[in-house]
C-alpha cells in the first residue's frame, strides 16, 4: 500500500429541479396523469432519478398497472470491486415497481414502500447494454398493492428480478 495522492480523480456534476411543482400536482392528478406529466417535462423529474443519472422518462412507457424506467451503467454506479452497485439495482427497482402501483392510484392517493425484496442474476458494468427496469401490478387492495419487476437489457436478458409491497396512503 502506498501513500501516495490519488490520481485520474473524476468528478460528476448533476442539477434537480425544484420538487414542489410536482408535489402540488399530486393533489390533483392521478398517478398516470403524474408520471406521464413528468414524462412530458410538463413536472421536474424526481432528484434521485437525476441523481443516478436515470434516463429521461418516456410517456408511453407509463400505462395503468405499468412503468419502465432506464439506466445506462457508468462507473459513478460501482461498488468497490467494480461492478453496478446493488443499491442501484434496489433504487432501480424499487422505481419501477412503486410507479407501477402509482399509475394505478387516484389524485391525492399516495403510497410508499413496505418491502422490496430482489434478487440479482448478473452484473451491470460500465459500458455494458442500457437496461430498464419493468414494473408490473399484480394485486391491490384498499390498504396495500403488490408489484414484481424485472431488470432486462434490450434483448431480453435478465439482470435482476423484485417483489414490492406498498402501503396506500389514503
């Protein structure tokens, strides 16, 4: 081990929005009409999908009991043993599914994650395929909404699968 500084230091800058637009329209908009909104650029995007340097989100790709979002894997994601962090997939994942139960919800209804359980089949890498995160209800009820996800690049493959539970918050 040396004493010697750092060298090849990268930075990343990234800017957010300010959120309370978008938080004023979750009073008056339901979940679809929100996440496509956002899609628009009609609402700031959420910071941590700025944060991670998720991809901007499509309208088409929010539809009742359904979302997509995207990533490109970039070194800023790396765990110290060079591969996509797992919180990244988590955080990926739990986007996913979570906006997959609020597409389902009407305005002034929100929720929040109870349980997200995932399970990563392979590694991400910088450099490697863009990958989207699926999002698929499966069951809601007046209190809670179930969801399962998957991580796939464009051919199919699959990098990681989820379950989620989340309280409706009524």
């Amino acid at each position: 081990m040396t004493d010697a500084p750092l060298t090849n230091d990268r930075q990343r800058t990234y800017t957010w929005a300010d959120t309370a637009p978008a938080l004023a329209a979750l009073r008056t908009l339901s979940g679809l009409e929100f996440l496509r909104a956002i899609a628009r650029g009609d609402l700031p995007p959420s910071p941590v999908g700025m944060t991670l340097g998720m991809e901007p989100l499509r309208e088409e790709d929010f539809t009742e009991g359904r979302a997509v979002f995207r990533l490109k894997p970039q070194e800023f994601h790396y765990n110290p043993i060079g591969s996509v962090h797992g919180g990244v997939f988590a955080t990926l994942l739990d986007s996913a599914l979570a906006c997959a139960i609020h597409t389902t919800l009407p305005a002034g209804v929100g929720y929040t994650t109870l349980e997200l359980k995932f399970n990563c089949i392979r590694p991400l890498i910088a450099g490697g395929p863009e990958v989207q995160a699926v999002g698929q209800v499966v069951a809601g009820t007046r209190q809670t909404a179930i969801a399962e996800g998957r991580i796939v690049d464009d051919t199919g493959k699959l990098y990681a699968h989820a379950t989620t539970t989340c309280l409706i918050l009524r």
